[in-house]
C-alpha cells in the first residue's frame, strides 16, 4: 500500500541525513505515480504497482545519492511561476525574490513614458526575468547567460510563462554582448544576483549544491566579489542617468558591494536590502 511505501521511505531519507524526509517522501511518490501531493492522500491505501514501485525506489535511490530533490521532480516554484528546473541552471531560490521587489518599487517610482528597457545578468532559468515580466506589462528586458545551455531552459521557461515576446535572451560574458551600445547608456535598470561563493568554499557547500548545482552558477573567484567587481566597474557605461544598479549579494558581503559602488563613483549613496531572514541580500545604487 502507499501508506507502508511512504513510511518506508521517510525512515530512509531521514536515516540519510535529508531534511523534511515526509514532505520530500510525499512529494517523490506522488511523482512517480502522475498524481498531486493532494492526489496521492487519496491513494494512501491503494496497492501499488510494481513498475509504480521500482520508479519511486529509483527516486528515492537518487535523492539518497545527493540529487536535489527539485531536478528530480523538474521545477521550483518561484514568484508564484512553475519553472522548469535541471542541472543546466541553478536552482531560484527564495531570496531572489528580494531582487524582484526592489526591481519593482524603482520600476514604479521611475515617471517614464516609454517602455522600460531593463538588463538581467546571468538569467539562469530565467527566475527573474521572467518574474518582471508577468509583474510589469510596459517592459522590455534583455536576459543573458554565458552558459546556451542555462539560456534554453530560460527561453523554454518565458515561453510556458507566456512572457516569451517581452524577453530577449542573450548569450554572452557580462556586458561583452552590448560592446557596441557602451556609452549609450539604453538601461534603466541593471539587475543580476551573479555567483558569489569563493572559489575555496565552493567544496564546503551541500553536496546537494557543490556536486550537481552548475559551478558557473556559484564561483564568484579568489574572494567571491569578482562578478560585482566587473558589473560595478562596466554597469555605469550601459545605465541611464538615474536608473538603477540592483545586486543580489551573499551573506556578509553586502558592506564590500556597497563600498564597491561608492568607490565607483558613478553612484550615489548604496542602499542595502534585508531578507525574511534578516540577511542583507540586495544592494543597490542610482546612476548620477
Ligand atoms: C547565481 S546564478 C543566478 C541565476 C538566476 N538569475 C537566479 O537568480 O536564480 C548566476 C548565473 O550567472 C551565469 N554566469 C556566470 N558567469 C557569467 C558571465 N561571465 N556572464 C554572464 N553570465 C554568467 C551563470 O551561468 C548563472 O546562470
């Protein structure tokens, strides 16, 4: 019965040292068997079949082995969008939300009268881009990656999100793609959350993230501030007078961003944003 079959396997996830085993125990077998969590409550005391029953083992198998549970179940949920999710891109987290906020709130006090043209560095599965594009109707944004591979799931995510025609992907190195409009300033907003962890800790994160999450996705180099070096360094060149610089930041570094930014001096005053968690989470700046 699926009851036994979910006890069984809530006592093995936990005996493997995995978090919240029932919740992911439920929501392994109710994938394998094509049904909602709500679904499977009412399949609690049917049989199983036993192709239904070698497909959740081999989940379970592969959650045990360090899979994140989301690439095994192929989404994440993120701003109230179901995005498809695989090791091509990192998974959305949460306090990536706290960027899409403060994108709003300059969104809504910028007084425009034309489309807003907004830049999203390193896009992963498209989380962000996509997000202020369901959120705001009057947008344009341009969304890159360096990885093709990231940027398909991305394209792939805008199209099921219905946001495909308000989205330019773009496969590139930082602002490389754009050489051509340097000094022109076109953005009102430049936003990214880019990797940040330094190189030396990468091996000390959840195996969960350090051995499947995409290394592109997490090395911010030498000392986890190269991306923020680089976007503050190049961002002013591409940013209209008055529009917005917004970063994600790692815990603890949301000081040196700031600094960054003011050393730039292209800024005014850096403002930093705090998490549910109370975690510093976004910088952000507007271009003189
Ligand atoms: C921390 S992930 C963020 C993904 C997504 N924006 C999110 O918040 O879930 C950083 C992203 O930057 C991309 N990236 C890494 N180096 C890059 C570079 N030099 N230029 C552009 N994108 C880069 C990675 O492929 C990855 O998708």
């Amino acid at each position: 019965m699926a009851v036994e079959l979910l006890n069984w396997s809530t006592n093995l996830l936990r005996d493997h040292g995995i978090e919240n085993p029932r919740l992911q125990a439920e929501l392994l077998l109710a994938h394998s068997l094509n049904l909602s969590r709500e679904g499977l409550y009412g399949r609690l005391h049917s049989q199983i079949e036993q192709r239904e029953m070698e497909r959740f083992e081999e989940l379970i198998r592969r959650r045990i082995s360090g899979v994140p549970l989301q690439y095994i179940l192929g989404h994440q949920e993120f701003w109230s969008i179901d995005l498809k999710v695989d090791p091509r891109v990192l998974i959305p987290r949460p306090e990536t939300e706290v960027l899409v906020e403060q994108a709003l709130e300059v969104l809504s006090e910028a007084i425009s009268w034309t489309t807003a043209f907004v830049l999203e560095i390193g896009t992963g599965s498209g989380a962000v881009a996509i997000s202020l594009a369901k959120e705001v109707k009057d947008i344009f944004l341009v969304a890159t990656d360096i990885s093709e591979e990231a940027l398909r799931v991305a394209r792939e995510n805008a199209r099921s999100s219905g946001v495909l025609h308000q989205i330019g992907f773009v496969n590139g190195n930082l602002f490389e793609p754009f050489n051509l409009f340097r000094n022109r300033k076109p953005f009102d907003l430049i936003l990214s959350n880019p990797p940040y962890i330094a190189t030396s800790e990468i091996g000390e994160l959840a195996r969960e993230v350090k051995d499947h999450e995409p290394t592109i996705a997490l090395n911010g180099g030498e000392d986890g501030l190269a991306f923020y070096r680089a976007i503050i360094a190049q961002a002013p060149l591409y940013l209209k007078r008055g529009g917005w610089l917004l970063l994600e930041v790692g815990q603890g570094q949301a000081e040196k961003v700031s600094g960054l930014m003011e050393k730039e001096g292209d800024f005014l005053a850096a403002q930093s944003v705090r998490d549910l968690l109370g975690i510093e989470r976004v910088v952000k700046a507007q271009r003189r």
